[in-house]
C-alpha cells in the first residue's frame, strides 16, 4: 500500500512543523547529523522512527 505514495525529503524546519501540526499527510524523511529520520504522517499521527542509513529508512516508509 504505501509503496505507492510519494516519499518526499524534508528539511529539519519542515519535519517539525509537521509532526506539531501533522501536515500535510504523507510520508517524508529528513538527515539528522549523521541519521535518519522518517516520519509516517499518513493517518495523521506523525510517527517518527530514527535509522543509521537511509535505505533502512526507506524502507521502513514503505513497509518492507
């Protein structure tokens, strides 16, 4: 299901207005230092998960 939808890269400005405002929906990612951030805000939860590499991030979006 979610390998369909459009994973946008974000800045740091941008992860935080949408996971204080969970907009808009979708899924994104942003580098935090040397790490990964991914943020699931398709339900509009804005879920976060940290990861070492961007492939693990990635996929953790897509649900692999």
């Amino acid at each position: 299901m979610y390998k369909e939808f459009l994973i946008k890269e974000v800045t740091q400005a941008e992860a935080d207005a949408i996971i204080q405002s969970r907009e808009p929906r979708g899924l994104f990612y942003q580098q935090n230092g040397k790490r990964w951030v991914g943020i699931d805000n398709m339900t509009g939860d804005a879920w976060c998960e940290e990861f070492i590499d961007l492939d693990q991030c990635l996929a953790w979006l897509r649900r692999e």
